[in-house]
C-alpha cells in the first residue's frame, strides 16, 4: 500500500518486488516464483517513512518541557541539553538509542540537527551509517550574541564556517552512501549576517542541501522582520540559503509571496504537526501551501514534537487541518471561524510522508517503484493485544490503510528495510 500520487492509494496485490545489489528495486512482478523473504497474508508492505526535522541533542528531553513559549523553551530546556550532547561520552549512549527507536518505527530517513560539536556531530553520522537509517546530518552552527548563550556558540563567523566546513568532511569521509552532511544554520535569530551568508556560500561549494527554520513561531517571523526589515523567507535567500531543496523548518506564518518565493527556489517546508501546536502560535496550511506548488515533508521536530515516529505525525497533520479549516473559536458564527479548504485527508498526509519528503530531499525514495530504492517496512494486523485489527467483511483496502496510518505501533511494524537490508523490526 502507497500513496504514489497526492490523495490517490494504491494497492498491489500478489506481486514479488526484485532488489538488486544496491538496493534498487529492479522489477516489480507476479508473485509466481519463490521469494528470499515472504509476507504473510496479515502482513502488508509500505514505503519507509522520511522525516524531514529531527533535533538529536533533544532526544533525551522528548515529552517535557513543553509548557514553555519557544524562545524560553531553548534557554531554559534545549540549549542546556545540546550543550551536554557535546559530551562524546554521553553521544555514544543517546545516539544509538535513538536511531534504533526511530528505525523501530518506520523512519527510514532522517534529517538531524546535531549539535554545535564537530566530533558529537560525525559520531552521530557514524551512528546512522551502522545501523542503516538514510540521512542527513547538520552540525548546528549559531554565533549570535543576542540569540544564543555564551557557553554554547560558535566563537565567530570564522569559527562558525570552519567548523561547518570540517563536519561536511568528516561526514563524507564516512564513506557511506546513506549518510550525507547538511548545512545547518539554527535559524536567523542564532546567526550573524556574516554567518547567514558564510553558510550559504558553503552549501553552494560542497554542493550540499541547506536546512533552518523558517517563520515558526509569532517571535520568530517577527523577529526576522524586525531585524531584516523583510520576511524570514527572503532574508534567507538574501544569503542564499534558499536554494533548491532547501528545508525549511515549520514555516507557520509563510505568507502566500512567501511560498511563491520557495516554490520558485525549488525549496520546501518540513511540516511539524504536533511541534506546532505547542510553538508555532498558528496551524500551517499544508493544503495551501501543496496547492502553491511547494514542496511539503513531514516532521516530528524532536523533541518539539513529543511523538518518535511518523505515522501519528500523519494523524497530526490531519487534526490540525481541520482545527484551521473548522476554526476553533465558537463565539465566531462558523462562516468566520475557520479558513475554508484547509483539511488534509490521510492519504495526504502519508504522501507528504513520504514521496513529499523524498522529493523535498531529493532522494530515491518514498515509492515502491522500479529505480526507488527499496526503504519499506512490512505491519502486520491482527496482533494479539493491538488495536490494528481487520475484519474481511468489514474493512477494504482504504479502511485497512486509514487504519495502519492511525493505529499501527512499532509492535505491529515486523520488519524495516533501508536500501534493501533489514535493519529493525519486531519479527
């Protein structure tokens, strides 16, 4: 079961998928030859999931702190933490944990923020490489004095290009085709123009992909256009940060220029369904922000988002849309409430997921399909003690797939794939 294109599934049934050497799927046939690795009837095949935002240094803080606004959230609860993670000692304990737990539910690409740290940020690179999780790994660079605390900062500009151009090398001399590194600037309010634009200099020449964040929160969008006296969206691009595949991180309060911006750069945006409820101070319109032509991936924003894995993101992502489309102010006569044609349907949302997120990285993925690599996972139904359950009479293929996307745990997931080889599962 897949979403190849937006709102449509799309179903195979008894057929054999061939994977060659480098985990390409080769062909996709009848089922009428023995198979190296066979599906039980209650058990269906999905495309890996990709998630667009993650913070790693975060890991240890999901599900707290969330009480907080979000400037106050990183100087009382993140900044301390990250700090920590630069710790080799304590990396070597968080990361393996963490890719594990994210494989266990389905995430078969990631896009990491590491920490300010060179050695943490290519330990944790080297951590997705041995497990076999895709991704795409960003030492976080940040040396404004207004934005960020002095006992966590790049000391200069320099110092802030250098050690981000040292990262993108210890990463590729990883060697490993899975794992790429990403330049990452936290955000605006955490970098000096010379910075900004150091960054985006960078990117260009080591032909690497960009992520920030990007028009969060009310104090984010407004901090930019205080200080750039334009939108966040246009003050990256005025240090060209806003290139083609750019990930833009949340992007709450993008207005309508704004996404016409990002369309034409190619550019997208991570959407963190749940992360926003609790900091974007807004709902982003992910329909509007599709039917522009912009690139869309999902996002759990770890630990913004206290949900590991994707497939609740998906069942966020739909709940937010129809809070923006219903309104939730009844004290405003419902022609006034809401924003019309803003609801997601699941289909949507496990497209955004997944093709949305591989086309916003630009990788080979999110779609079982001659030339994709094979990145899946295989749930089964009708685990004892699960509420993934399906009765034939009842369920057909559309209720199955609504099912699995809202209801599906890691204990139904029993095997994962990423590029071919398994590397995760209950089985």
């Amino acid at each position: 079961m897949q979403t190849p294109r937006r709102g449509e599934l799309e179903t195979l049934e008894q057929v054999r998928i061939d994977v060659d050497e480098t985990g390409t799927i080769a062909a996709i046939g009848p089922s009428d030859a023995v198979a190296d690795h066979a599906l039980a009837d209650d058990v269906v095949l999905l495309p890996g999931l990709i998630d667009t935002h993650i913070h790693a240094p975060q890991w240890p803080q999901l599900g707290t702190g969330l009480d907080l606004p979000l400037e106050h959230w990183l100087f009382e609860h993140t900044f301390p933490l990250e700090k920590r993670l630069t710790d080799p000692a304590l990396a070597a304990e968080v990361w393996p944990q963490m890719v594990a737990t994210l494989l266990a539910h389905g995430t078969t690409t990631a896009v990491y923020y590491g920490t300010i740290d060179v050695t943490t940020t290519t330990m944790l690179a080297a951590t997705c490489a041995e497990l076999g999780q895709r991704a795409f790994v960003g030492r976080v660079a940040m040396d404004h004095p207004e934005g960020t605390p002095d006992w966590y900062r790049d000391d200069n500009v320099a110092a802030a290009i250098d050690a981000s151009t040292a990262s993108i090398a210890e990463i590729r001399a990883l060697g490993n085709e899975l794992v790429q590194p990403i330049v990452t600037p936290r955000f605006t309010p955490a970098c000096t123009d010379d910075t900004l634009r150091g960054l985006g200099k960078l990117a260009r020449d080591a032909n690497v992909l960009v992520q920030t964040h990007c028009s969060e929160s009310d104090w984010q969008h407004n901090y930019a256009i205080e200080r750039f006296s334009v939108s966040d969206t246009k003050a990256l691009a005025s240090f060209d940060l806003l290139q083609s595949h750019t990930v833009l991180a949340h992007g709450d309060h993008l207005t309508n220029a704004d996404f016409a911006h990002i369309r034409t750069a190619g550019a997208g945006v991570a959407h963190c369904p749940l992360s926003n409820a609790y900091f974007a101070n807004a709902v982003f319109p992910a329909r509007r922000a599709l039917d522009a032509g912009v690139r869309v991936g999902l996002g759990t924003d770890i630990a913004g988002g206290a949900a590991p894995g994707l497939l609740p993101q998906c069942a966020a992502a739909v709940t937010a849309s129809r809070y923006l489309e219903d309104g939730v102010d009844p004290g405003l006569v419902p022609a006034e409430r809401g924003v019309p044609d803003s609801r997601l349907t699941i289909l949507e949302a496990f497209y955004i997921a997944t093709v949305g997120g591989a086309d916003l990285l630009n990788v080979p993925a999110g779609l079982l399909a001659v030339g994709k690599r094979f990145d899946a996972m295989a749930v089964q139904f009708n685990r004892p003690g699960s509420p993934l359950q399906v009765w034939d009479d009842i369920d057909d293929p559309a209720r199955r797939f609504e099912k699995i996307v809202r209801l599906a745990t890691p204990a139904d997931i029993r095997d994962v794939w990423v590029n071919g080889r398994r590397v995760a599962g209950a089985a």
